[in-house]
C-alpha cells in the first residue's frame, strides 16, 4: 500500500493544485518512482490511498498497467491519519503481511528486501504473540532530531515504510481517524516489533526544501544506484 491522502501543508504553494505524490523529484513523480520500484522488486498488487485532489492520482496511474501492476484504490473523504487509511483499505490488503510506504519518500532501500521481511512475520505467525510490525528506522534527519524509536541503543526515525499484520489495526473501525505511531509503540513494548536500521539513503520530502534535496541527491547518484544490505535487525526497544 502507498499512502497518498495527505494535503502537504508544508509543501504549499506546490500542492495547492497537485497532490503532494505527483510532485516530480528529477523528471519523475514521486509515487510513479515507488510504482516502478516496487514492479522492478516483484510486487503486483498495490492499494493507493487518496482524499486531497485524490481524481489527479487515479487520472495519472489507473489501474498501474503500465507499470505491470495491479493497482486498486481506497479513497477517502477527508485524509484518515495513517491507521485509519490503513484500516479503511484492509479488505483490499489480504490476511497476510503487506507493504506500507509514505508517497513523499525518497529512499534507496531495495523493496525485494521488504518480501523477506513479510515472509519472516509470516513465518512467526503461528506463535502465541507473533510480530505485528516491522518498521524501517534511519538516522534522525536535522528536521527531526528527537528520533522515534529506540533501536540497540540508538535514537532512530521512522522511514514511513514498513511491514505489517492486518491484526496491527484490528482496534480502528472502519472511516475512524487513527495514528500509526502509538500503535508501532504499543506493538514495541509488547515486543511484537521489529526494527529494521536502515544506513542508506532517505529523505522525507516534506518541504519544497527537502524536495529540492532529494533532487539533488537524485541527480548526482541515479546512474549508479547502490542498495546498502539490512542490518541491525532487532525485536528490543
């Protein structure tokens, strides 16, 4: 699932008439990088999430044919928070563990990494409190310092992609508005999560700023993409 609802308050004036995910970062937008990127690492199924402008992303993608995906989407009156879109699409998403990514990402890590992480919350499935979560961290931007979870003792922040199970959001009714990360918390202290540190590439392109930042970093590396391997797997808080 990529989640797409957001207004981009902070990337105003350039979202007032594009939703955020449209916005091109080195000659292509944002969420179309995530469609070929995840095609490329082997996924077909994908749900979108939209409210803000949400007929612009549907004109623009369809139903991802182009990309050799299998798009469906899950619209939104007004924008749910994270779990509470989340929520709203499960029907769509299955019993099984799926993928989550914020649209207004740019990130290096290699999605087919993401299929062996769903398949080792599947396989822990069957034990008495299996994971429900597992979350890519990165080191703390200059933006958000304070980091959002603690990881064999670092202070790290969520990338806004990580894996999960449908019972994560079984408490969210239906069109209620949630957050993801007191859920991800709770998930933590139960030790039914999984942080995965992420020593690659990432930025959370929330500004006009930070969009021209990724650009940048895009134009210098995009010839000769590197993928960095996993590491610092953990369940600890």
């Amino acid at each position: 699932m990529i989640l797409a609802a957001g207004r981009g308050e902070r990337m105003r004036p350039l979202s007032d008439r594009m939703p955020k995910a449209l916005l091109k970062v080195a000659g292509e937008a944002l969420i179309h990088r995530h469609l070929r990127a995840l095609s490329a690492a082997g996924f077909r199924d994908l749900v979108i999430n939209h409210a803000w402008l949400g007929e612009q992303l549907v004109a623009s993608i369809g139903d991802g044919a182009a990309w050799g995906l299998q798009v469906r989407w899950s619209a939104e009156a007004q924008a749910l928070e994270t779990a509470g879109g989340i929520a709203l699409a499960l029907p769509m998403l299955g019993n099984e563990p799926f993928l989550v990514l914020n649209a207004d990402i740019v990130c290096d890590f290699p999605f087919k990494d993401a299929l062996k992480l769903g398949q080792l919350l599947e396989a822990k499935a069957a034990v008495k409190d299996p994971l429900l979560a597992c979350c890519l961290l990165v080191d703390n931007p200059s933006h958000h310092p304070e980091g959002d979870f603690d990881l064999q003792g670092q202070r790290l922040t969520f990338s806004g992609i990580g894996i999960y199970r449908p019972e994560l959001f079984a408490g969210i009714r239906p069109g209620e508005s949630a957050k993801l990360g007191p859920i991800l918390k709770s998930a933590q202290v139960q030790g039914r999560w999984l942080g995965i540190h992420h020593q690659g590439c990432w930025f959370d392109v929330g500004t006009p700023e930070r969009l021209a930042q990724a650009e940048s970093w895009l134009r210098r590396t995009e010839a000769k993409p590197s993928a960095p391997a996993l590491q610092g797997a953990t369940g600890d808080a």
